[in-house]
C-alpha cells in the first residue's frame, strides 16, 4: 500500500469476469503515476472466475480485492469508499476501458472547481463492431452518457456513477449512497449533493469506453427496472416530478384530472405496455436484428417497446411503493 495514494479508485462488480480484466490493464496504462492510486475491486457476491482475474495478476498498482454478500452496487460502492485511503474517490464500473489521461482528467475537474464538486467523465459506447443492431441503429443521443465534447456545469440528473468522481470528505459528509435503491443511486446522491451547495461538473476529457452491449431483452429489463426505482426516487424527493421528462404518461389513466392530451399519452402507453403489444413489437424487433433490416423502423419499433416496458416498470413501483404526489 502506498503511504499516501492520492486517488482511490472504487470498482464495484457483479459477474463481470469478462470484462474486468481489460478494465484493469489499462487502469495500468494511466499517465498518474502508478503509485499515486489505488484500486479497489469490491465484489458483490460473483459467481464466476471475477476473484481469480482480480487476485490472479501482479498489477502494477496496489489493488485491493473485497467480498460482500449479493446487496446491490450502491452498498459495494459504500463498502469500498470506507475501506479507502485516497483524499479522492473516482468511482469506476468493472466494464469501463478508460483512456490513459482518466484519472489525471479527474484530478483536473475536482481540483478546478469548488470543493465538494462532484465531477462524471465522458462515456462513449464500444465500438460498433462489437455491438448489436438495435444499439447500431438507435439515437444514440437518447440513450448514451456521452455529453459531447465541452466540459462545464450540468444538472444533477445527468449524474452517473459508471465513471464518477468526488471527494471522500464530501462523499462521507453526504453519508454515500442510499443502499435502498438498486438504481437512480447516483441521481439521488447528485441532487443531496446540489442541496448541500455543490455542483455537477461535466469533464469530457475524463473518457471511458462502456465494454458491456445489452441484447434486447436486457436492455428492456433494465428499462422495467429504472422505471420502477423512478418511483421510489420520486417518493424519496417528490418536489422532483417536473425533472422528470414523461413521467405524467406512465400514471393510472384518469390519476389527478387529466388533460385530453395526457389522457390520450396514457392510452398510447397502455396500449404498448400490453401482453400482446409487447409480444408483437418483440418479436418483429428481433427479426429485423437478425436480419439488420429496416433501421429507422427498427428505431421507432424500438422506442414503442421501451414506452411500453417503462410504463410496466413504473406501475410495478406503485405497487410497491405508492404515488408521493
């Protein structure tokens, strides 16, 4: 262990052993001085190869490897920060391929700002050879974490933890993330941070490369997913319902009096949230993946699906949580 270490890189992992690995060698190609961070991989219950990739290489930096039982990347994210040693904390998904400037990136936008900053780097997806037709074909704009190429101040909800930086005091003092969502964990922590006095800086130069493609299904269970935590972030902080562009379409149909325009928006939500609209635009979705057909169909196909899947997701999370409106 370095005496010292100036950064604390934070890697959570769940069943990445694919691509941790590459994430870690080129944590080994930064331009930081090697013995300025420490890695520390914080594996929430994997059930592959994850410990022999992290624990079975001799890297060049001092790295740390963590278990915990299966609770979630909010918690592994917290359990790493209280076990590191760094005056800063850059949190690092395992499927991240950062470029050899990231950290020194990082060290920028905190250190150039006010204190208390939190600061997200560039994300990029992989290159599209290595990606499926949907994703090839998609705006890429509404789906991505690429922000473009000028750095400056954003609102809190375009926080992301995948490649986010901060403080350790200003991370304690925020009391880290809140272990009770499985997603919106880094919007939730951005907005306590913007009520404590403290921005969101934007750094494009801080870039990543997201090494992990989502096949249909699992992009539209990630979709149900966020949907459903949107709920719980919207209960946690219901002054918060305007920030949220297209939430009033996901209600009951006749919650609050609707205007005819939101009562139609509704209609059309129901309509593709259904059993049988969800199966038809599934299964013609994958038919022109297959054959790489039809793309601007594919995109409109694409977000009909996704509008139905959200609006599943979102009534599920009334079920369990209730309308704080």
């Amino acid at each position: 262990m370095p005496s010292n270490p100036f950064i604390s890189v934070i890697m959570p992992t769940y069943n990445r052993a694919d691509a941790i690995g590459l994430t870690l060698k080129h944590m080994a190609q930064q331009t930081l001085p090697l013995d300025q961070f420490e890695v520390i991989v914080v594996d929430d219950g994997s059930t592959d190869k994850t410990p022999e990739i992290v624990t079975g290489v001799a890297w060049p930096f001092t790295c740390s490897y963590l278990q915990q039982q299966n609770k979630g990347a909010a918690a592994a994210r917290n359990l790493g920060a209280q076990k590191a040693y760094g005056e800063w904390l850059v949190f690092l998904d395992a499927d991240m391929v950062t470029t050899p400037g990231f950290l020194e990136q990082h060290i920028r936008g905190l250190i150039d700002h006010a204190p208390g900053t939190l600061v997200i780097g560039r994300v990029r997806s992989w290159p599209p050879s290595r990606q499926f037709w949907h994703e090839r074909v998609i705006d890429p704009e509404s789906v991505g974490k690429d922000y473009g190429e000028l750095s400056r101040k954003v609102p809190f909800y375009l926080a992301y933890s995948c490649n986010l930086s901060i403080s350790r005091r200003c991370f304690l003092s925020l009391d880290g993330f809140d272990e009770t969502f499985t997603a919106f964990e880094d919007t939730d922590l951005a907005y306590r941070a913007m009520q404590h006095g403290h921005d969101l800086w934007y750094q494009s130069t801080a870039l990543a490369y997201h090494n992990h493609t989502l096949s249909l299904q699992q992009c539209f269970q990630k979709t149900q997913t966020y949907a459903s935590q949107l709920v719980w972030m919207l209960n946690r902080h219901p002054e918060l319902w305007e920030c949220f562009p297209g939430v009033d379409e996901l209600l009951p149909l006749m919650h609050k009096p609707p205007s005819l325009r939101l009562v139609w928006r509704r209609l059309r939500a129901i309509a593709f949230s259904s059993v049988w609209s969800r199966g038809l635009l599934y299964a013609s979705l994958s038919c022109f993946e297959r054959w790489e057909k039809c793309p601007r169909l594919t995109s409109i196909l694409f977000w009909r699906l996704a509008l139905g899947y959200r609006r599943v997701g979102f009534q599920k999370g009334i079920q369990l949580y209730g309308i704080a409106q």
